[in-house]
C-alpha cells in the first residue's frame, strides 16, 4: 500500500488543519482575532431545485467569493462540503467582526441569486475570539462551533460565543439525548487517517476518528459531542463504540487491506479500570480479528493522571496482544524514569511542535529530543500533523518512523481511505 500525496477532489477537510495551523501562528504572535465558523443552510432545498452538481456550484462560487472578501492576515478555509472556517485579523473590537459577519450574509444572498431566483441561501455564523474567549487554536475553532449551534438553535444569523448561552444549548436541543439515541442506533461514524512509514512512503496503519452528522443538526464538531460525553459520563460507550467499529473494519479489509493496524483513542476514564480488557476480548471475538491489529492510543497527560494504574492496564492490553501508543507526547510531564517503564510501543509527538519544528528552533528540539528519547526506549516514532514535504524531509533526517498528517491525507470515509490506499504514487 503506497502512499500518494494526491488530493481527491471531495476532501475538503484537509482546510481544517490549514485553518488550525494559521489560528496557531496568530495566538502564538499575540495577534487579536477573530474566528468565524459559517455554515450554509438550505442546501437539501438547493439540491432538489437544481440537482446536486449545480448546488456544488452555488458552494465553491461562495466559496470564492469568501476568499475575495478577505483582506491581506485574513483566512478562509472549506472544512466541510457546507462549512467555512474565516480567520479575521487585527480587529480591534467585537463591532468590527459582527461587520464583516454581515458581509459574508449578503455574499451568501448574491452568490444565490446569481445561480438561481426565488431561493433564499441562508448563513450561520459562530464567532470566538482570542484572547477574550479562548487561548488556543483547538479552543477558538470549538467555542466557535459553539456558537454556531447557538446561533442556529436561536434562530440569528450571527452569533458570538457566550458561556451562558453554550451551558443553555445542550439543555435545549436535548444534545445529551441526542448523542445517547446515536450512539445506541449506531449513527456515529469513524473516519480514518493513514500512518505512513518515513522511509517506504507505504501506508502501515490508520487512526480511527469519530464523526457526528446528528438528521437534525448537521454535523457536530467532535470537540463538542467529546466534551460533551466526557461531562455526561458517555465517553466510555463512545469508546467501545469506537473499538467495535475498528474491529469490524479490520474484519472488512482483511483481503483489501491486509495487516493493517488501526489505533483507537481511549480515555482517562476507560484507563482507570480493567474493563477494556473484557471491551477488545469482545470485540475482537465477535470479528474474528487478531488484537496485535489494533493499537490503543492515550494521551501523556492521562497518563499521569494516575500513573500506577495506567501502568497496570496498559501492561494487561500488551498482555492481550494490542499495541499501546503514547499520544500529545511533549504536552505533559512524564519523567524519563516512567517513560522508561511503560508498557508502550508507539510515542506520538503532539502536532504543535510538528507544525512549529520548521520555524521554531525550541519545536525543533522538542521533536529532535523526542525522537532520541524514543529509540533509546526501543518505540517507535509518529509525528502528528505533517503538512508539506519539508517538514517529512526533516522528519526523515532526525530518524521518524511514521508519519501522519494532511500532507498525505485527512481522516476519511473507509471507502474513500481505501481509495488512497490503492492509488499508486
């Protein structure tokens, strides 16, 4: 399985971790700004009026016509067939997003009325800004998808990112309920992003990443409905979910896509207890899969919630057969002594010194260090977050094993993961 770095036209994600990146650089040059989630609405309407591939029109001439809108600073990136990510720079009040939110509402009627009369193309707009809101990219883009669902829960067409508001939103659209009724029918999905071997270019694994399309609401932003679960007490169905779900697809692509190892994410809360055993015991039994085909990811930082427990469990998951992978490695405070001992194979270096090790002589180290750390432990190396090819080159001089990143290819659809699997380079 050899990686290409094509893009296939239909993945619009990959605008996420652009957008992710530029929010990054902003708050790290203390730079005030804003950031806009908007989201197109009426688009099933659009589609029965005019046919699918028309209504795609209608989206990339919004599109274009956001990027022409912007001024030099300012960012737009798609991050979803329907949503856009816009990063305002150099605002000086709260007034001054609100203007260039009604900007992009008008662009939204003209753009639809250049394709089609008598429909109306509607826009919400969620909005969080640094550093009144939040302190970070991941912060801002949540807060922001926040607000969006505010704003569409209250019915106005832009809407700022207030915490009151946000504790009310959950209360009123039943999100709790809602996460509860999908997880139990089944209506989440997982997405996967391939893990590519530095040194062959082949695809040598996936991570599996949940996504919500809630039938009334759209997509949610996983931020949000983990967040949620984490606070409600359901992160530990998600994760069986999640665990079933990367069982069932091992089961599918054993002739496809055979020894492909797929890593799942577990929590703090799944950690402090031995039932994951009895989850992975289940699971792989019930799809008939190896457990050395699947690697259990968790963060450092849960790691050292309580380090003699997490110990004990992720000994009992090696034991049973899975890989274990340290993910955000850099983020948190393990001493040498307790990476040392362990039970791990995989350290995963967090995707904010990926993304910095090209200007920033501190995240060069970071990763350099960590790299060396690595192998003298005898783990294999992921580097999270790879955007282009300098940063895979300098990646390849220090020693990485794997990388991942949107550089190769964002999480996707199964069907469309294997699509990038089998296209040669």
């Amino acid at each position: 399985m050899s990686a290409a770095t094509f893009q296939l036209p239909f993945l619009k994600s990959s605008g996420l971790l652009r957008a992710n990146r530029r929010i990054a650089l902003a708050v790290q040059r203390k730079q005030d700004l804003a950031v806009m989630i908007v989201c197109v609405r009426g688009v099933e309407r659009l589609c029965a009026a005019i046919g699918h591939e028309r209504a795609g029109e209608v989206l990339d001439d919004f599109h274009g016509r956001l990027q022409g809108m912007a001024r030099d600073g300012d960012v737009v990136e798609r991050i979803g067939e329907r949503k856009f990510a816009v990063l305002l720079s150099g605002l000086r009040n709260q007034g001054h997003a609100r203007l260039a939110a009604q900007k992009i509402e008008r662009l939204a009627s003209e753009t639809e009325s250049r394709h089609i009369k008598h429909l109306d193309l509607k826009v919400t707009i969620g909005i969080a800004s640094y550093p009144r809101h939040g302190k970070d990219a991941t912060e801002l883009m949540r807060l922001a998808e926040t607000a969006l669902l505010d704003g569409r829960r209250k019915d106005d067409t832009v809407c700022f990112y207030e915490t009151e508001s946000a504790q009310q939103l959950f209360t009123d659209w039943g999100l709790q309920s809602r996460l509860r009724a999908a997880i139990d029918a089944g209506d989440l999905e997982m997405h996967y992003q391939p893990k590519i071997s530095v040194r062959t270019n082949e695809v040598v694994g996936a991570e599996a990443l949940m996504r919500w399309d809630e039938i009334e609401l759209g997509p949610i932003s996983p931020e949000i409905f983990i967040e949620l679960a984490e606070s409600t007490g359901q992160i530990v169905d998600l994760t069986y979910f999640a665990i079933q779900r990367a069982c069932r697809q091992v089961n599918e692509w054993r002739y496809l896509l055979p020894g492909l190892n797929i890593a799942v994410n577990i929590t703090p809360s799944i950690i402090q207890g031995f039932e994951i055993i009895d989850v992975l015991q289940n699971a792989t039994g019930i799809w008939n899969v190896e457990a050395d085909a699947l690697t259990m990811e968790i963060t450092e930082n849960a790691l050292m919630s309580d380090p003699e427990t997490s110990h004990a469990v992720l000994a009992k998951i090696r034991e049973f057969g899975c890989r274990v992978s340290i993910d955000d490695f850099g983020t948190g405070y393990s001493s040498l002594a307790y990476l040392k001992s362990i039970p791990a194979d995989e350290l995963k270096i967090d995707r904010t010194f990926i993304m910095g090790m090209l200007v920033d002589t501190g995240d060069h180290k970071i990763v350099e260090h960590s790299i060396r750390i690595a192998k003298s432990f005898g783990l294999s190396v992921v580097a999270e977050g790879v955007e282009c090819s300098q940063m895979l080159d300098e990646l390849r001089k220090l020693g990485c094993n794997i990388a991942q990143g949107n550089f190769f290819c964002p999480a996707v659809p199964a069907s469309e993961f294997e699509i990038f699997c089998n296209n040669p380079t």
